[in-house]
C-alpha cells in the first residue's frame, strides 16, 4: 500500500531545523572561539585591557535555532505555499 505525503508543517520542519542548527553550532564556535582567544590581542593600543566575548559560545548556537527556526518556517511557506 502506497502512502502520499499530504502536508508538511511549516512550525514541525522548523524545529527540526533550528535544533539542527542549535547542536551543530558548537562544532564550528569552539575551534573558532580557541583560534579568536590565542590570537586576539590583551590590550589596546592606550595599554587598557580588552574583553574577549566570551558569551558568544552561549549565544551564538541560541542564534542558530532562533534564526534557523524563522528562515525555515519562512522559507517553507514560500517554496510549498500553504495546502
């Protein structure tokens, strides 16, 4: 017996995607983050000491199944268009 796909959810591919996104960010932002800490600057040109962003380890996968979440849900309305 043969089973044709109806509908496809727009929020459920969404979130799909945007967990995707979320546990694969990690992958890319630590070895990045390790390369940007060794070789970025402690202090200015004046002397005074810089800050790295370190929140962006925490923030950056939350970016990623935020934005991936909205550009999917987006993106599908576009391309299927609603049944």
């Amino acid at each position: 017996m043969k089973k044709q796909i109806k509908r496809l959810s727009p929020h459920q591919n969404g979130k799909v995607f945007g967990i995707t996104m979320a546990v694969i960010a990690p992958l890319f932002m630590i070895p990045l983050s390790i390369i940007m800490f060794i070789s970025m600057p402690t202090a200015d040109k004046s002397g005074n000491p810089i800050n790295s962003p370190k929140f962006l380890i925490i923030a950056m996968p939350i970016f990623y199944l935020v934005f991936g979440y909205i550009s999917t849900a987006i993106g599908f309305n576009f391309t299927v268009g609603p049944v």
